[in-house]
C-alpha cells in the first residue's frame, strides 16, 4: 500500500504591508495587486535562480575565470537572418532623452525639457522610500493622464507644455525587493516582493492603454541585467502582460542598459530574446565601470582602476564596449542611445556652465561620430546642445542604423583590457581621488537617507551608479594595498582619516544623516566582505522603516 502525502498548499497572495502614502488608493488598487500576484506567482522563483546564477559567475571570476563570448549560441551571433521589433510609434527619434526621478515636480520639468525622450528612473535616480515609490507612480499615473501639477513650498506653480517627451520608464533591477508588500507563495513561506516586478507591473498595469491611446506605447529601460536568460524572462513577463491586459503582441517595448561586463558579451543574445520586443540598448557606462571593479576587484594589481575622473570613455576597454554596441545594435535593426556625462551646469556661476557645455559636446560628438542614434542627459539646460550635436550628424534622418560599423572587430581580450585605464601606473591613484571618492560618497548616502536619489556634487550629477564606482574604488585600493601618487599607503586607517576629515568640513544641521552615511559608507567600503551593491544594505537598514 502507498501512502501519497500531499503537502499543504495555500492561496498565493501580495500583501501591502508599508503605511497609506499619497496615491496608495488610486495606485495600489485590487486589480494591480491581483495582477502583481500573478506575476509573482508565475515569475519571482526564476528571478530567485537567476541571482543564484549571478553568484555563481561572481566566484568563477574571483578564482581567475574570465567572461567570454559564449559558445553555445555561437549560432544565434553567426545567423544573419534575424532582427529586432524596433522602436514603437513616438520611440523614432531618440535624438536626446533627459533623465531623472518621478517626484512630480521633476516630472513636470523633464515633460518640459524639450528632449524627445524621458528616461522616467524609478532606479538609479531614486531612493525607494515607500513614499516615491508610490508617489513615482502616482506621478507617472497623472503625467500620462495630462492631468499634473506640482507647487512649491514656496508658492511657484509648475505646469506641463503643449509638447512632451515619449516616456520610457526603468524599473528597479533584479536584485532589489520591495519590502512594504509581502509575497506568500503556494507552500506558504513568504518573502519580500520583487521591486522589478512591483514597478513594470504598476506602470504597465495602470498606464499602458492609456499610451497607445496616446498614440505612443508601454516601453521600458531594463537595468543591470547580466546575461541573455535574465533578458529572456523580461521578454516571457512581456508576453503575459501583454495577454493579462489584452494588449496587442509586441507592443510593449524595451531597451536594454549594458552596463554589466557579463551582458557586454551577451549583447547579440539580448536582443534576440527580446527582439519582438525590443527596441534597442544602451551604454550605461558608471554600472559598467562599477560592474569591471565588482566582478574583478580581488584580482590584483591588474584590474586596478585609476582615479574615477581617469576613467574616460576613451580609454581602449571602453571604446571597445561602446563601439561593440553600435555595432551590435545596427546589425539587428536596434537602436543604439549613448550614455550620460555626468558633467551639468551651473546658473549661478557661468564659468562652471561653459565648462559643462563644453564637455557635455565633445561627449555627444564623440558618440555621434560612432554612430549612436541619440543619447542622455541629466539637465535640461544640456539638451540644446546634444540635440544641437545629434541634429548636424543626423541630418534628414531620424537615427544612423544606417550606419553597420562593419569595420568593428571586437574581441574578448579588448573587453578585458583593464590595464588599458592605466591603473597599475605609478600616480594612477592619488589622495585626491581618495578624498573625493569618500566625500562623493558620503554625501550622496546621506541625500538618499533623505529620499533623494540624483545628486549635484561638485559639478557632476551623482546617482546610485556613480556612488557605487567610488565605494567601489575604495574597497579594491585597500584590498590591492595601492599606494597614492603622494606616496599615502590606502589602507582602512587611511581611509578612517580621510572620512573624519570630510566629516569635518561638511555643513552640519540637526536633522541631517552625515553620520548614518558614514557608517553605511564603512559599510560597503571597507567590509572585508564585498556587498555587491550598496543599495541593498542601506535599504534593509533604514528605509524600510521610514
């Protein structure tokens, strides 16, 4: 006789479990979180794999594995005969898109900025207290309606212009939760949501008929993604959306960040799991410096970067990636969109804007010149000039997926030509970029303690990426024992003192989170274990709570 014990099963179910916050009510409906629970049902357990996949890749290459083209779909790469959806109807032209956070009143001024795009960034450039991101939806929820406004504190009104940008929205990364709605599976055990599928699931759930009506679409950026399999579950999550909501197939539309060393050889094997959704990728260049640091931090004095400012996207290993890029994109019929110079200006000083300008155009014109189809920008007194640089190498065009960069011949080894930076060369590193690395550091911790998630610091526009470059840095130059060009040995105690010396000369209020910051900053700087985003840690700590 056989005896089958059937283990209990209980009812899948989203709970929310974070405070009423505005727009909870028009956001957090029934019906989204029905929808929200079904994605979880169906998607979250190979979300759970795939990050066990990213571990696993992280300890080959922390034992001297290298990542490489893969061989199993050498295939895919070699067949010719395949291409990419493309962009969606108000997706052509991407001459210039403008970044930045959904809080209404950022909102109302990317809507204004004259860019044909809006990267609407619920990662990077935003902390993900309860508060926005709820209030990021909210946002986005009345933008797409026609129906914001915003006023001050101190009475100034904003509204929206006639003319607006197409909205692309990124959602947070793979390995972030969304601790304020709890997910309870069939067995019963529960865990945290998945913020990616919390925040496309939200904006497509609520916004997505609304923008075909609109005569544009439901598109979205997709960050940090390490591999074509992670690609590959976006692209399944698409097609159920698309049937839950009963959307026409390949409507939704996605352009993919390269800003992994991972997904920099898997380029060719995104774009074809995505490629009826799909319009394009993305050179997300501060994730990409971080990402080489990450995966190759303790692999001595080699992969030693130089100081964050030396890191130009000149230098070979990077214009390997970015004309890889091009070249991979044009190929399959994608569009190619460059990255963001993190350099903005200045109203107050015109000396610091001219600069500004000035770098910001020999940025664009460099990727103009490689045949990228637009790019980013952080403030909207910097799209004049890209659209300025992007209109005079387009001409009559819309993009330059004309242009196939036949003569890109990219190898594994100039991917993985670190020393290229010149990292390893005496002076590389100097005590000014120990300073500045703690002190940029710090300072953006403490604006994201605030809910502020996109930061000018001395000139630059700080955001999650770029603060995770300079912990980053840190970490590998005390682990490597690098010494400054000043002849200053980087070590835990050196860098104690450098933090006590920021600390000290920073404006102190009664309110402020300095000293939360700098122990955070401690954190994921000089832990012996290496926390493979600072994000994680400095959410679970304190902003789950607030």
């Amino acid at each position: 006789m056989t005896i089958t014990i059937t283990p209990p099963s209980t009812r899948p179910r989203l709970e929310i479990t974070g405070p009423d916050v505005a727009g909870t009510d028009q956001i957090l409906t029934s019906e989204a979180i029905d929808f929200l629970t079904d994605l979880h049902v169906r998607f979250s357990g190979r979300r759970h794999d795939l990050l066990l996949g990213r571990q696993h890749r992280r300890t080959r290459f922390s034992n001297g594995a290298d990542p490489d083209f893969l061989p199993l779909t050498a295939g895919i790469r070699a067949d010719p005969g395949w291409r990419v959806a493309g962009p969606g109807p108000g997706l052509e032209d991407r001459r210039v898109e403008i970044t930045g956070p959904t809080d209404r009143k950022m909102t109302i001024n990317a809507l204004n900025s004259g860019a044909k795009v809006w990267l609407a960034d619920m990662e990077d450039a935003t902390s993900p207290t309860w508060t926005n991101v709820i209030g990021g939806q909210h946002s986005l929820f009345d933008a797409i309606r026609g129906q914001i406004d915003f006023t001050s504190p101190e009475g100034k009104e904003y509204r929206v212009g006639d003319t607006t940008p197409t909205i692309v929205f990124r959602p947070r990364g793979w390995h972030l939760t969304e601790k304020h709605l709890e997910f309870t599976d069939r067995a019963g055990q529960i865990c945290a949501a998945s913020a990616s599928l919390v925040d496309a699931g939200l904006y497509l759930f609520h916004n997505a008929q609304a923008l075909i009506d609109s005569g544009r679409g439901p598109y979205l950026y997709l960050p940090k993604l390490e591999g074509h399999l992670e690609a590959r579950l976006w692209d399944e999550i698409f097609r159920f959306t698309e049937t839950y909501l009963g959307l026409r197939y390949g409507t939704i539309r996605a352009t993919v960040l390269i800003e992994t060393i991972t997904a920099a050889f898997e380029m060719e094997e995104i774009l074809y799991e995505l490629r009826d959704h799909c319009a394009g990728l993305n050179a997300g260049r501060w994730d990409y410096i971080f990402s080489v640091i990450k995966n190759f931090r303790a692999r001595g004095p080699r992969f030693v970067l130089p100081d964050r400012s030396s890191v130009t996207m000149t230098v070979p290993f990077m214009k390997a990636y970015t004309e890889l890029l091009v070249a991979t994109c044009h190929k399959r019929g994608a569009q190619a969109i460059g990255g963001m110079s993190a350099f903005i200006p200045d109203r107050r000083d015109p000396e610091v804007t001219d600069k500004a300008l000035a770098q910001v155009r020999a940025d664009k014109q460099r990727e103009a010149g490689q045949g990228y189809d637009g790019t980013w920008v952080a403030h909207p007194d910097l799209v004049p000039v890209a659209r300025e640089v992007f209109d005079a190498a387009l001409g009559d065009r819309i993009d330059q997926r004309h242009r196939l960069r036949e003569d890109v011949h990219v190898t594994a080894a100039e991917l993985l030509d670190i020393p290229s930076a010149g990292g390893g060369e005496p002076g590389a590193v100097t005590d000014g970029g120990l300073r500045g690395n703690v002190s940029v550091g710090v300072r953006y911790l403490e604006a994201w303690l605030r809910g502020i998630g996109a930061v000018a610091i001395d000139h630059l526009m700080e955001d999650a990426a770029t603060a995770e470059i300079s912990r980053s840095q840190v970490w590998q130059w005390v682990h490597q024992g690098v010494v400054t060009a000043e002849g200053s040995r980087i070590d835990a105690a050196r860098v104690e003192q450098v933090l006590k010396e920021v600390l000290a000369d920073l404006p102190r209020t009664a309110d402020d989170r300095f000293d939360d910051a700098a122990d955070l900053f401690r954190q994921v700087a000089l832990a012996e274990d290496f926390p493979t985003f600072l994000t994680v840690p400095a959410y679970t700590q304190f902003l789950v709570a607030h």
